[in-house]
C-alpha cells in the first residue's frame, strides 16, 4: 500500500499564493490536525541550526504550523537535543541562545523552545525497541513524553548518512547525546599521504583526540567518539572511514533509534520536509555551502520513509547547480548526494526504516 505525500512547489502558480499560506494547505490536506487532541502538548521537532549555518528551516515557515496546532486547541513549542559535540547546542543555555539568535524567539515563532533533554543531555528515557543491533535506545525525555509531534526537516546532505530528511532528524535529533553516542561507533582514520598537518580538526574535535605532530595528525582511538566533525571540516579528504564495515551498520543504527522516536505515537506524527536550500552538509557545522539544486517546495506526510523516498526523487530528478559542490552526477536522474560524496548510500536509510516497520517507500505525490 502507498503512503500519501503532499507537495507544495515552490513557484508560484497563482497571485496571492506564497509559500506561507502552502504551509497552512499542506498541513490540512494532510489532515495533520488528527496528530493531536484538546490541551495536547505538541511537540515541534526543529533543528535550529549551528551558529555560522542559515539554511535550517526559516522560522517564519515554523509559525503557520505553530499557529495551526495552536488554533486547534495543540500546545506546540519547538524542541531540538543537545549535541554530542562542542559547539553553541551542547547545552540547554547555549542552544536555546544559538535558536534565539536564528529567529526561533516567541515574537517570531509563537511558542516556546524546550530542549529536549535537560540542562546537559542527561533527560533521556530507556526506550524498548528489541530490534538487530539495540533492544533498547535513548531519546530523549521531552521527546519521549510528548504525546504527539510534527517533525520539521530541511533536507541536505550529511557527511556518512548522504542524505538528512525526516528520518535522521527522528533519529539523531530525537536521541540524547548518550544516544547520539550509540548511534556514531564508527571511527575515522587519517590518510597519511593527504594530510597536510594544517591543524584545522584539532579544534573541531570535541574530545581533544586529535594531536598534529611533523606535519601528520593522529587520532586517539580511545577518546574518539565517532562525531564525524573533523571528516567534515577537512579540506583535504585526508580523514577516512571503512565505508564498507562501518556505514551500513551505522545506517542501521541510525533508523533503529527512529524507531524508537516514534514509538507509542507512531499515528500521532506528522512530517514536513523543506527542499529549500538543499545543502552539502548537515545544519550542524558552522557554515551552510552553495546549494547543490535549484529550490523545490516543501512536502508533508504522515510516513517519515515516504517523505524521504519522495524528497529523494525529487532532489535527484532535478539538473545540479553548476558552481557548487557537486562535481558528477549533475543530470537529471543523477544521486546527487552519491554526487557529492560516493561512497555515501542514501537510498539504505529507506530500506532498512521500511524493513523494520517504520513506513512504506511507495508513495503517492499528491500536489497542492
Ligand atoms: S584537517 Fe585534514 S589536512 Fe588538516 S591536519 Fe586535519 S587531517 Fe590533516
Ligand atoms: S577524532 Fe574526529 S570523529 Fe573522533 S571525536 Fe574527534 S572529531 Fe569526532
């Protein structure tokens, strides 16, 4: 059975139609107003952007849905986890500042910010899932509590997963840092011949596992926790993984957790996903690259695996951007994010989320 998804386009097809008021039509077409009942909390998950980046969802988008829940008797208020790494979202007073400074302040946004796991990540809840690689994964409280949920994703590209949508945003993003953990076991090594000793992971390493010495730098394995910021910070392409071992368990991994997000409120979510701005990288390095495609519109769902298999195809179906980071794979048709980094499978997210039950990768693209 196929899974209903709904498009907005970005163009505009008709005056006095904007982007705003598709927000508002999707989340009625969608009949996202069943998600919650009367005095709900209604929890709206965001990423709220490191500092340095500005592709994340733009706020303005984020208050129509908050209005929505609100007018029909929700309470919403946005909530993100704190990170695994450093950075300005490792902690509660950090990260609701990092989101203030965004624009996700209550004049913008209608609704408060909650983070989701307490001060420093330590609100998580044991949540029992029994599946292949954990029985048991932690999300975090706020999350875990909330009965009902709207899970508002910019789509981009990550620098292992190759594609972040709706189900990395339940997976990582719902996870407590304990749980990030359990997710990111992979860990990276140097290519010795590429490095150039420039130094530039050193900082990005949250936990001081990197040292440079002659020009070489050297990962201490037992401090690494698998974070993937020095991969991405380095210009060089000198910091590897085992593509074939590590990734596909680590996408594995990753969906189990989604799982666990959702579970006991599986019929009480609803997803958007904003191809707008399509990244290279995730939202949580301090930059936001060119993008690689031209902007597309926003799709809503109540299947996290038929938003993302419909975000896909319509980012893939789409020519690439000439001048930006996407060096092969620019035709239509092309895996754009395969174009970008080629080891990366995109396409094994979906797989494994609808194996375990998470949802349908066929869908129906019903354009409002
Ligand atoms: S950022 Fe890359 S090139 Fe620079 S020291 Fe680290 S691994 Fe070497
Ligand atoms: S070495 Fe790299 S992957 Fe390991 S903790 Fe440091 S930044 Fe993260």
């Amino acid at each position: 059975m196929s899974s209903k998804v709904y498009f907005a386009d970005i163009h505009l097809k008709n005056i006095g139609e904007n982007l705003r008021s598709k927000v508002k039509k999707l989340f009625l077409e969608a009949g996202f107003s069943e998600c919650f009942v009367n005095n709900d909390p209604v929890a709206l998950k965001i990423h709220f952007g490191e500092s340095g980046s500005d592709a994340f969802v733009n706020p303005v988008y984020v208050r129509e849905i908050v209005d929505m829940v609100r007018d029909r008797g929700g309470k919403p208020f946005l909530t993100d986890s704190n990170t695994l790494y450093l950075g300005s979202r490792g902690n509660a007073i950090d990260h609701i500042r990092t989101a203030i400074e965004h624009g996700f302040n209550y004049s913008v946004v209608n609704a408060p910010v909650i983070i989701a796991d307490g001060l420093r990540g330590e609100d998580s809840i044991i949540v029992h899932i029994g599946k292949k690689h954990f029985s048991k994964v932690k999300i975090s409280g706020v999350i875990a509590k909330s009965p009902s949920m709207f899970v508002i994703s910019h789509a981009k590209g990550h620098e292992v997963a190759g594609f972040g949508g709706a189900l990395k945003n339940l997976a990582m993003g719902c996870a407590s840092p304990m749980g990030k953990r359990d997710q990111h076991s992979v860990k990276p090594y140097v290519l010795k011949e590429k490095c150039i000793g420039c130094g530039n992971c050193v900082s990005a390493c949250p936990k001081s596992a990197i040292t440079v010495e002659s020009s070489q730098m050297n990962i201490d394995k037992t401090e690494c926790i698998g974070c993937f910021e020095c991969m991405t910070i380095c210009r060089e392409k000198a910091i590897d993984v085992d593509w074939e071992s590590g990734i596909p368990d680590f996408t594995e991994r990753m969906i189990e957790y989604a799982y666990g997000a959702v579970s006991g409120k599986e019929n009480n979510i609803g997803y958007f996903n904003f191809l707008i701005r399509i990244t290279p990288d995730c939202d949580c390095v301090p930059w936001s690259d060119a993008p690689i495609v031209p902007d597309i519109g926003v799709l809503a769902s109540r299947d996290p695996v038929a938003i993302d298999a419909a975000s896909l195809d319509l980012i893939n179906a789409q020519t690439g951007l000439n001048g930006s980071r996407l060096i092969k794979n620019l035709e239509p048709g092309g895996d754009k994010f395969k174009g970008i980094r080629e080891l990366t499978d995109s396409w094994r997210q979906i797989q494994y989320a609808e194996e375990i039950g998470l949802g349908s990768s066929n869908y129906e693209l019903i354009t409002i």
